[in-house]
C-alpha cells in the first residue's frame, strides 16, 4: 500500500475531524458524512472487511463507529464498542 495515495484522504479526515470539534451542528453533520462515505471508500479501495473509527476530544468521546465485517465468514458486522482486531 502506499503512503502517498492515502495523503489526501489524511488531510480530509483530519479536516473532518476538526469540524466534528468547533463547526455547528449542521456542518458536524455534513462533516459526519463526509468521513463515512470517505471511510467507506478506503475500504473498498483497499479490500479492507472491516473497521472502527474513534475521535476523541478531550475526556469525551465525539463519533464511534463501526464499519464492515468483523468477522467475514459469519457475517459479523464490527461492533466500534466490543470488536477487537
């Protein structure tokens, strides 16, 4: 996999990620949005079943979420608060 390819993406969620902590709601949403589906799309990109994603600011936890499969031959889908990988 290389680096390079996943720059963009780094700086979009990264931008994403700082909008979740100072935008007003409307713009949280759009920015919620904007990860799933470029999360979403990594995925698929690189063949990857499953994952969570964690932001944290502070003590609290902002998104918590679960993509995919976390085990693929069951069809479990990734549970962002019990799956471990």
């Amino acid at each position: 996999m290389r680096v390079r390819a996943w720059i963009p993406y780094w700086r979009a969620a990264l931008v994403a990620c700082a909008l979740l902590g100072t935008a007003p709601d409307p713009l949280r949403a759009q920015a919620l949005e904007g990860l799933d589906a470029m999360v979403l799309e990594l995925m698929r990109q690189y063949d990857v079943p499953g994952m969570a994603l964690t932001v944290v600011r502070g003590d609290s936890v902002e998104v918590l979420r679960g993509f995919g499969l976390a085990r693929v031959a069951d069809s479990i889908p990734v549970d962002p608060e019990r799956t471990v990988f």
